[in-house]
C-alpha cells in the first residue's frame, strides 16, 4: 500500500471514530478513560500535537469543537453528566495521582 493511500485510510478511519463517538454521547468521557485509557479530549490533544509535527498550529479549543462536534462547552451543557462515584473510584485506581 502506499502512503497516500494508508493516509487516506487513516483519515477515513479518524471521521469514522469521530462519527461513532458523535453518535454515542451516553458513552461519557470518564467511562472511555475508565475502560480504554483515552476519551475525546486526548483525541483532542493527539490532534494538536500531530498538527504541531507538521508545522500546523491548531487551538485545543479548535480541536476539542472537531472532535466533539461543536464548542466543548456545549457539548458538556448538553451531554455530560456529573461522574458517579463508581466512575470516580475507577478512575482513581486507573488513574491514581
């Protein structure tokens, strides 16, 4: 395969997650980082990063809204709900500090 190619793979396979994601707003954030380690945020932050190895300057807040499909602050009035102390507890001993 060449690299034209896989990259288009790559970037289908990114808006395709994105849309999955879109699609499924009851999977919260800390439920992602609970059970795979990673939620929409750090796509966020992969995106700036990867856009900053390339040269490219992207805001996090820019790429939190094409992650999230609008501005975070939206989405988190419309979608998130307030973590339950059984997502807290595993976060913690995923994540302890």
């Amino acid at each position: 395969m060449d690299q034209q190619t896989e990259t288009e793979i790559e970037a289908a396979v990114f808006r395709r997650l994105l849309e999955h994601l879109d699609s499924r707003k009851d999977a919260q954030n800390i439920d992602l980082m609970n059970l795979a380690g990673f939620c929409r945020n750090c796509l966020s932050k992969w995106y700036v990063a990867a856009a900053s190895e390339k040269g490219e300057e992207v805001d996090y807040d820019a790429a939190r809204e094409l992650v999230y499909g609008m501005p975070y602050d939206e989405w988190k009035d419309k979608f998130q709900l307030k973590a339950t102390e059984e997502q807290k507890r595993l976060f913690e001993q995923n994540f302890p500090k």
